[in-house]
C-alpha cells in the first residue's frame, strides 16, 4: 500500500478529474517494481488492466490538502513478487493534470521492500 498526499501550492485552484489523481486509476500512477538478489536486478511485470476514467471532477482549492491510497496487490506478477527471500525496489512517478490538460511538475521517488516485509 502506498499512501500519498497531495498539496495545491499554487497561486489558486484547481480542477482535476478524479481519475487522474495517484490513487484514481492504474494509469495515473507509473509504478516499476524491481526484484533484488544476489544475481542482479529483475524487473517484475506490472499487470494492466483496462480501467476507464469517470467524468468526475474535483476543485482543489489553494492550501487544500488531498489524502489517498493506492493498493499493490495482484498490481504485479504473483510469483515473482511474492519471494519472501528477496528484497524489492518498488519505482514510483506522478504528473498532475488539471481538467483543462495542463500538466503540472512530476514527483517521483522510490523505496526498498525488505525481504521480510514483502509478504
């Protein structure tokens, strides 16, 4: 589970779909997991599926802070990412739209999934 939060710092409002929010869908959220062992670095696949955005909009006033989640489970390839002997990288990247298709700055980052805690 990732947990974001989202600040307008900007000089006023906003409109964006809800859909396009980190946790509305899939596609609004780039995210790359990455299996670490001994023998290297292994990409584990993400699996996409169709997942439509609604029509609804959301204002997002200035200062106004947004909270949500976005759930991992069976996001990626099981097997693979149910080793519980092996670290993961998990690869993480945000662009804001707005409803009018203005993009803002993207946020990315990343974090390490110790074995012990990616069961």
């Amino acid at each position: 589970m990732l947990i974001f939060r989202l600040v307008n710092e900007g000089p006023g409002p906003v409109e964006v779909y809800e859909s396009d929010l980190p946790w509305g869908i899939q596609n609004s959220l780039s995210l790359s997991l990455f299996r670490l062992d001994e023998t290297g670095c292994w990409k584990v696949e993400e699996y996409l599926l169709i997942d439509d955005p609604g029509p609804g909009t959301i204002v997002i006033g200035r200062g106004m802070t947004l909270n949500g989640r976005v759930d991992l489970s069976g996001r990626f390839d099981g097997p693979k990412a149910a080793d519980r002997h092996a670290d993961f990288l998990l690869r993480w990247r945000y662009v804001p739209m707005t409803a009018d298709l203005v993009t803002g700055k993207s946020s990315s980052g990343w974090i390490i999934i110790p074995a012990a805690q990616s069961q």
